[in-house]
C-alpha cells in the first residue's frame, strides 16, 4: 500500500512537471510569434504613410514634384533662331536718333568763382548728309536744333573746303529740317558743303561735309 502511494506521487509529480515545460514552452513561441507579427505590422504601415496616394498631398507639393521630375528628364536646350529669319523681325527699322552734347556752364565746379568762366556750346545749326547724288546734282541737308528761327539759311559749297558757292535761302520745316538742290556739278568729283544762317544777326556755321557725284 504504502509503494503503492509512492508510485502515485512520483507518477503525479512527473506529469505536472512535464505540464509546466510544455505551458512555458509554448507561451514562448507565441511570444516570439507576436512580437514579429507587430514588427511587420509596423513596417508595413511605415510602408503606406510613404506610399500616401498623390490625392492627400497639396497641389503646392504636387508642383513642385512635377518640376523637379521635369528638370531631370531634360538632356539638352535647342534654341528655335528661326525667329531671325521671320519676315516680321527683318523688316524691323532701327529708328534711333543721334543725341547731340547738351552745354553746360563750369567746366570745373571746384574752380574759384572769381575765375574765367568758359561756356561750351553746340551749334544750333547741323550739316547733315547729301541725298539724291547723281552725276552733275545733289540734295544738301540742314537742320536747326533746339527751336530756333531763322529766314536765311543756305548752304557753302564747292569741290575745295573753301567753298566759293552759295545756295539760294532755304526754308526750314516745323521740325527745323531744310534742303537745297544743287545742279551743274562735275561728275566723279568730290564737292565740300556746310549749312550757314544768320541768326540774330550772327552767321553760324555748321560742320563740313563732303559727298562725290556718280
């Protein structure tokens, strides 16, 4: 009786000792099961905040995206010159003016008062190219700058820049333009002429120009 009980406990002992190695057993695996079951869960959203569809970013963002994307795409710049060529661009006209040198008063501000003062000017009369040149005539061309008002204005000409010719008066236009036709000239000759007018009771004389008849 007394081996019999004996048996029983040790037999009883050894079951809940095998029981409590499988329960320890098992809660570990299912332990280690969970623990990467949340790791992949983890990543995976990690994976899906990246992926956020196009949709729920700003348009702002989604700009700046498709630039960036465009300036990388790009391998090289052709520039179109075929701009130069249209009719439109060669038939532009290059309008500029020529400014003359407007006068001032003291060449040196910092001289003393008491010192000459030297004015420089700019004539108010301007001898400007010859027009319509043929063999034995010629179109001479003046003007007057600066608003100023003159009834005898003619042109000094000759082949030699002494002149020895004069034109007749010559009537200026509302913008100060003039011309004279001179004829009788020697062709292939190189004649010389500056504009003249007597202004205010002054004769003021232009530059010097020269042209050659065909």
């Amino acid at each position: 009786m007394h081996k019999t009980h004996n048996k029983f406990l040790i037999i009883s002992f050894t079951l809940v000792f095998i029981l409590g190695v499988y329960s320890y057993l098992q809660n570990d695996f299912v332990g280690k099961v969970f623990s990467a079951d949340s790791s992949l869960t983890s990543s995976l959203a990690t994976t899906a905040d990246i992926s956020t569809p196009a949709s729920d970013i700003s348009s702002k963002t989604q700009e700046d995206i498709a630039f960036i994307n465009q300036l990388t795409s790009l391998t090289k710049i052709t520039i179109d010159s075929s701009l130069f060529s249209d009719k439109t661009f060669t038939s532009l006209v290059d309008n500029n003016i020529k400014l003359d040198v407007a006068p001032y008063g003291r060449t040196n501000p910092f001289s003393p008062i008491n010192s000459p003062v030297v004015l420089q000017t700019v004539s108010p009369i301007i001898t400007k190219p010859a027009t319509a040149i043929t063999s034995k005539s010629a179109v001479l061309n003046g003007s007057l700058d600066g608003g100023v008002v003159s009834k005898n204005i003619y042109f000094e000409y000759g082949v030699t820049d002494t002149f020895g010719k004069v034109t007749s008066k010559a009537t200026a236009s509302l913008v100060g333009n003039f011309g004279s036709t001179v004829l009788g000239l020697t062709p292939k000759t190189t004649y010389f002429y500056r504009a003249a007018a007597n202004i205010n009771g002054n004769i003021i004389l232009g530059e010097v120009m020269s042209f050659n008849t065909n």
